[in-house]
C-alpha cells in the first residue's frame, strides 16, 4: 500500500512539473489559450502567494521562507500521519498520497523558482473569473475532498473508543 502511495504522489508531482514547464515554454510572455471559448483557457502566471492568490501582493523577503516552511511541515505530517495510519483506510491514505504530490508540486517550484506557476484558467464568459491554478492545486483539492469523504466514512477513527475502564485514567 506505501509503495503505491508513494507512487502515486510522484506521478502527481511529475505530471505537475511537467505541465508547469509546457506552460513556462508555450504560455510565457503572454500567449494566452482559449480553450472553450468562454469558460476554459490557459494563460501563464507566476503566483507567489498561495491558493486563490492570497498573499500575492504581500512584499516581504521572508515570505518565500514562511511559505516553504509550511509546505515542509505540511509534507512531514502528511508522511508521518500517513506513516500511522491504519493500512485498511485505503481512501485515507489515496487522499494523502493525492495531497502529499501536490504539496510537492508546488514545494518544488516555490524552491526552484521562488513562486508558483499557475496556468489554468476557468472563466465564466467576462462576469467571473476563478484564480489560475495548476495540477498541484488540483491534487491538493481533491486530496481534500477525498479526506473528507474518509472521515465520513471513519466517524468515530482518532475518538476515545469510551471511558477508561477500571482503575485506568
């Protein structure tokens, strides 16, 4: 189950890099593509906040540092709760694995380049627009999701399983 965990969360992260490099080499300098007209596009930013942009116009040279930092512990306890959680939560641990490559992803630009390359556009026609994102920001949103789905699942996993029995506290 680990090994194909691990796997999955670098074919995420391969996957993430590579698409972030097409859209460095096709979408930088301002070729933007329209995909259905309307709706879905691609067009290159570089993000040096976080999800949805937030951040992105706070200047501060510890901010590349704050953010990578917490992309690390967000690795470490996506690896160490993955580490002890019970094997037969297969969803549970496809959901970390899911989320672990994504973190990843977006880790290794804001390291490589000190922001984030986003590149997904969903519009609705000029009335709304969605941040660009990228697939990393997809895994970590279905990652998400499906850790939600497992913790409906799960109610009572991580509850005391009732009062201490005898004399124990």
């Amino acid at each position: 189950m680990k090994t194909r965990c691990c796997l999955i969360a670098l074919g995420i992260l391969g996957l993430d890099q590579l698409t972030k490099w097409l859209a460095v080499r096709e979408l930088a300098g301002g070729r933007g593509v329209e995909l259905i007209p309307g709706y879905l596009g691609l067009s290159y930013v570089e993000n040096t906040g976080v999800a949805f942009g937030l951040f992105d116009g706070v200047a501060s040279p510890w901010k590349p540092w704050i953010l990578g930092g917490l992309a690390l512990v967000a690795v470490a306890v996506i690896l160490l709760y993955g580490l002890y959680a019970p094997k037969e939560r297969r969803l549970l641990h496809l959901a970390l694995a899911v989320t672990l490559g994504g973190v990843a992803g977006n880790l290794v630009d804001r390291v490589a380049r000190g922001f984030v390359v986003d590149f997904v556009e969903f519009h609705i026609r000029q009335s709304f627009y969605w941040p660009n994102f990228n697939v990393a920001d997809s895994a970590i949103t279905v990652g998400v999701v499906l850790l939600l789905f497992d913790s409906l699942r799960n109610p009572a996993a991580g509850k005391p399983s009732g009062p201490p029995r005898g004399g124990e506290r």
